[in-house]
C-alpha cells in the first residue's frame, strides 16, 4: 500500500480523498490541515487529521505527501518547502510561472535526494501529454487548445483573494467560431484572445470598491490580462443557487499535413467533458501519486513532470496486464 498524505482539504483535497479510496493500491494516512485540526470531520475511516504544522512528525509513515492548495500562493511556497522532506505531488497550473516552479522544486527535491512530480492535472497535465504527442506525430501542424465552458479552480482562487471579494466563480468560454476553425484543418491563425472569453460572477463585501476589484481582475497578469473579460456582480445567495457546481472539460486539437507535398490533412482531438473539475483534477494527482513513488522507489530524484513519467507507472495493473489488455 502506498500511504498518502493530503495537505489541504479544499474542493481538490476532498476530491483526492474520494479518488484514494478508489484506487486498491493506495490508502490515506492523514489530511494536513491550517485549521484546527478538531473542526475538519473527513470521509475515511482510520485516517487522521492533523495540523500542517506537525507535518514532520510523520515524515517516516507518508510515502507520498500530495499538495491540494492553490497555484496562486500555496504551492510555490509549498512545493519547494515540502520536497526537502518528503516525494511529493501536486497540480500547480500557473503555465506560464511553470519553468521558474520547476527550477524552484528541483533544486529542493535533489538537496534531499526526493521527487518532486508538479503541474498534475488535465491542464497542465493530460492535455499537455496529448499536445506532446500528437506534435511528434504530426510534426508538419499546429496545436489548438480550447477549455470550457467551465470552472477554473485557479482562476477564481485568484479573484477570491483580491481584497474586497467574499466569494467568485470564474467561467472559461471558448469562442465557438475559433473552435471549428481548428477542425476544419486550415491551420486558422488564433490569438489569446480569438479562443476564448472569461466569465466571472463576483460576490463584494459590503462597500467595497467594486470598480478597483473589476479593475485588478481584468488586469491581472497571466490570469485575465490577455483575454475579453466581463465581470458580474451577484449575491452570495445567487452564487450559490446558479453556480454551485464546478463543470470543466475542453479540447486539444492538432491539425497536420503529411503526404509528399503535404497534400493529406490530419487532424488529431483529444476532449474531457467533467462534471467536477477538481474531482477529475485529483483522480490524475492519485495516479501521479503512484508514479511519484515508484520514481522514487528506483532512486530518481529531483523535479518531473508528467512528461518524465512512463505511462505505465500511472497504472495499477502490472506490465504484463498492460500488455495483455490494452496494448
């Protein structure tokens, strides 16, 4: 059994736990937790709930210490601090920050001789596999990734914590002319903000100064910046009433030629359509989790991600019955 540790217990921390639980091979040892570990009632039976900042005392029975918090100001802080001590995983998802979290990680995890596995998810993560490849495939193309309509976990953490917010839900749109000019396989040029709009439903304290929050979210750097953004205002009650759940999906399309004068079109497509983002999200940082720790077992160290990860250390089944059953 391999033993997980959650830190954090958010819509992702929750969901991993549910994921833990369908997975045979792994068991939850503990949630780590910034509240008072006495107030956080969790699903699974033996496990425990403890303070983060006790976290060391349990160094010896954690395989496996998966981070849940969010890509904003968790965990590159987080990731780097935790790799000293233990293999960890988690799904920052910041893409464009990603080189300077992996050099920050890699540093850390080589010090202490641990792997660090980062930007597990559907995006970065899945998605990013896909486009990895179908461009070794279709060398003579190009990539197109669409998401939504759907919740980003990332992006309304981030509107959550611009002072003066209560609560937020952030929509990713894709724009629907831009989605079939990717299938059509005449390689459209498409910008930022061709593909897609953002959509955010905003919950303000009381007297808040609603144009500066509108103001910092529309101008916020790698989050809104670059796309056509529309902010409403709502109440917390209408929030929770038409915004409740947290839908995601979306589509990474290749377009390619081959043929000796390129004269064949191509064109590869891979989708998710999620009723849960986050549950989806910690289903991939479990199986992550099982890479994660048999990286470690052979004696890798350092920073990875899922492009350093063989495919078939994401699997429960053994090389024999992945040869028997899907290959």
């Amino acid at each position: 059994m391999i033993r997980i540790g959650i830190v954090g217990y958010g819509n992702l921390g929750k969901g991993l736990e549910c994921a833990i639980a369908q997975n045979a091979d792994l068991a939850l040892f503990g949630v780590f937790t910034r509240r008072n570990p006495k107030d956080l009632k969790i699903i699974t039976e033996g496990a425990g709930v403890y303070s983060v900042d006790d976290i060391l005392k349990y160094k010896e029975e954690i395989d496996v210490l998966v981070l849940c918090g969010g890509s904003a100001t968790d965990l590159p802080t987080q990731t780097p601090l935790y790799a000293k001590d233990f293999t960890v995983v988690d799904s920052f998802d910041t893409h464009a920050k990603i080189p300077a979290h992996f050099a920050a990680v890699d540093a850390a995890a080589k010090e202490s001789g641990n792997i660090a596995l980062i930007s597990c998810g559907w995006d970065p993560g899945m998605f990013s596999i896909n486009r990895l490849y179908a461009g070794a495939i279709l060398p003579d193309g190009k990539d197109y990734t669409f998401w939504g309509r759907g919740v980003s976990q990332g992006h309304s953490d981030a509107i959550r914590r611009i002072e003066g917010v209560l609560d937020a839900k952030q929509y990713t749109v894709p724009v629907e002319a831009a989605l079939e000019g990717a299938r059509s396989g005449k390689n459209p040029e498409l910008g930022t903000r061709d593909k897609h709009t953002r959509e955010c439903f905003v919950v303000a304290a009381e007297g808040a100064d609603k144009a500066k929050i509108e103001e910092t979210i529309k101008t916020m750097p790698h989050y809104f910046d670059e796309y056509n953004t529309t902010v409403n205002f709502i109440s917390a009650e209408e929030l929770k009433r038409e915004h409740s759940g947290i839908p995601h999906g979306g589509f990474v399309i290749r377009c390619g030629k081959t043929g000796k004068n390129g004269e064949n079109s191509n064109i590869i497509e891979y989708s998710l359509k999620l009723d849960s983002n986050p549950e989806f999200t910690s289903s991939v940082l479990a199986a992550c989790a099982r890479a994660a720790y048999r990286m470690k077992s052979e004696g890798m160290k350092g920073c990875k991600t899922l492009f350093d990860v063989p495919p078939a250390y994401l699997s429960p089944l053994s090389a024999e019955e992945l040869r028997k059953n899907l290959l």
